[in-house]
C-alpha cells in the first residue's frame, strides 16, 4: 500500500505553543560546553588569585620561616616568630589599642549614623541635603581625610585652638596619647558615619508607615515609637554594620593613623595593622610582619565568629 503523502504540520496552539517557546528559550541559553563560562570566569579568577591567594600564601610562608643575615634564602623556624610576638608586651599593646579603636569607632560610627537616618526619615527641614551630603565622606580616600583631620584639630591653628587659649595645654595629640587616639577615633569614625547612614535609612524606609501610623495614634511619642518599633526592626541592619564597622577598623586604619599620629606619640596610636607595616617595610623584619598579619587575621575571624554566635540571637529578621 502507498503511504498517503503528509500533510501540512499541525500548527500548535494554546498550551503547547507556550511549552514549544520555553523550551526554545531554554536551548537558546544552555552552552554546550564548560569551555564557554570558564573563559567568561578566568579574568575575575586570575585577579582573586593574584591579588588574594598569591599574597596570602607569601605571607603564611614568611610567617614560618626567617630569612638569612645578608640574604641567602629563608630557614624554616616553625613557631618561633608567633612565640616571639606573643612574649612582647609591645604587641599586646597594639592588639588593646586595636580593640579600643574598633570598638570606639564602631560605637560612634553607628551611633552618629542612626541619629541622623532618624532625623532625616521624619522629613524634617534639610532631609534632601542631608542625604546627599551625608554620603560624601566615605568616598575620600584615608590618607586625605587624616590629612584633612590633621590641620583640623591642631592644637596651634585648628579649630581647636581656641580651646587651647582659654586653657593651655588642654588638647594636644602631638604629646598626650590620648587626645592622638581620640583624633584618629574622630576620624575614622566620621569617615563611615556616611557609609552607615545609606543602610540605616534604607532600613528605617522599608518600615511599614501604617505601623508607626498607628503607634502614633495610640499616643506613642518619637522616642517611643523608636524604641519598640524602629529598632527592632533594625537588628538586621545593625547586627550587618556591626560586622563591617569592626572588621574596617582593624583593616583600613593605616592611611589615618600614618598621616595623622605615625603611631605616635610613644606609640599611643600604633594599632596592629600600623605595627605590620612600620616592623615590615622601616625595620626590615620581613618574617615578624608576615607573623603579625597571620595574628591580626586570626583575630578579625574570631570577633566574627564571637558576634555571629551570641550577638545574632538577638537579631530579629521578621
């Protein structure tokens, strides 16, 4: 028997037209081979192990190993430079002063930065200005803003010098270690005010008005509509900025401190990550920079982990 010849396909409708696109849709998307995306990733794979990797495994090699007088290569020395630096009461300095410095920022940082989200998520006179000038200062760089801070509060031609008039020897960071610290405190901290000022207003804007609405009806005044409702629903947020302000002051205060204090006076401002530098690159001691950098990094993960395991409990994310 002859086959009857075929007839025109069957053209889809409905249903299974819409199941015909996506899968051509999906066919379209799909590479046939790895070769594709591994190329796409190599640029961003080659920096990360560049500029991550490389110098990490520099340092963990340098961190047990000491070099020879006069070059001729490193020597193994296992634990000896981490002993070392835990027997000095100098470094343990620098760890205290680093943990006042990064608790002391964090704390004025945050505090200054919710003030502000506070004031400006009310509408009040100037919010549009504040927004806008608000984030200006995270974007300078360090090194120019200690620069900037240095001219600020001196005690002979800064804004503060006034106060030195009406009492003398009141403010003086180039001789009292604890103005210098509060210098540097003040300028880092007012570096990152801006930077948390952008998550706190996001976060008190993602608030439902109908919420503060009714609490406002119910007779609740700002501070306590702010309290039972606002930040509450911020833990989020101030748990998130918690992490990244600490983790900053331990990591991105050397550009500050170099230009405003060199660590001085009698070492009152050397934090960990300037003694890094300043044993590394002026006193050559390539091995106890290298030991130094392993310790602070330990450190950093650890405060980490501590706040991610008791501070996290009271965060709220509904």
């Amino acid at each position: 028997m002859n086959r009857p010849p075929d007839g025109p396909a069957r053209r889809l409708t409905g249903p299974e037209a819409h199941e015909r696109r996506i899968t051509e849709l999906e066919k379209r998307v799909t590479f046939s081979s790895t070769t594709i995306g591994l190329l796409f990733a190599l640029p961003m794979l080659a920096l990360i192990f560049v500029f991550f990797y490389w110098p990490s495994g520099q340092a963990l090699f340098w961190a047990f190993t000491l070099e020879q007088p006069w070059g001729g290569g490193n020597r193994f020395v296992g634990f000896r430079n981490f002993i070392q630096l835990l027997e000095d009461p100098v470094y343990w300095g620098s760890i205290a002063r680093s943990l006042v410095f990064g608790l002391s920022s964090t704390v004025l940082a945050m505090g200054v930065a919710l003030l502000l989200a506070l004031f400006t998520d009310r509408e009040l006179r100037g919010s549009r200005l504040y927004r806008t000038v608000f984030v200006w200062p995270y974007a300078i760089a360090a090194p120019a803003l200690g620069l900037a801070f240095r001219f600020i509060l001196a005690p002979e031609a800064g804004l503060l010098s006034l106060i030195n008039h009406a009492w003398p020897g009141l403010w003086n960071p180039a001789l009292d270690g604890k103005d210098a610290m509060i210098a540097v405190i003040v300028a880092f901290s007012w570096k990152y005010v801006g930077y948390n000022f952008i998550f706190f207003l996001s976060a008190l804007q993602g608030i439902p008005r109908a919420q503060i609405e009714a609490a406002a009806m119910d007779g609740a005044g700002p501070l306590r509509r702010m309290r039972d409702i606002q930040l509450p629903l911020l833990t989020p947020t101030l748990f998130f900025l918690l992490v990244i302000n600490i983790t900053e002051s331990f990591q991105d205060s050397f550009g500050i401190v170099d230009i405003m204090t060199q660590g001085g006076p009698a070492r009152a401002t050397e934090l960990m990550v300037y003694k890094i530098y300043f044993d590394g690159f002026k006193g050559l001691d390539y091995s106890g920079a290298a030991a130094q950098s392993i310790i602070l990094m330990l450190l950093v993960i650890m405060l980490t982990v501590l706040q991610f395991r008791f501070i996290e409990r009271r965060v709220h994310y509904k």
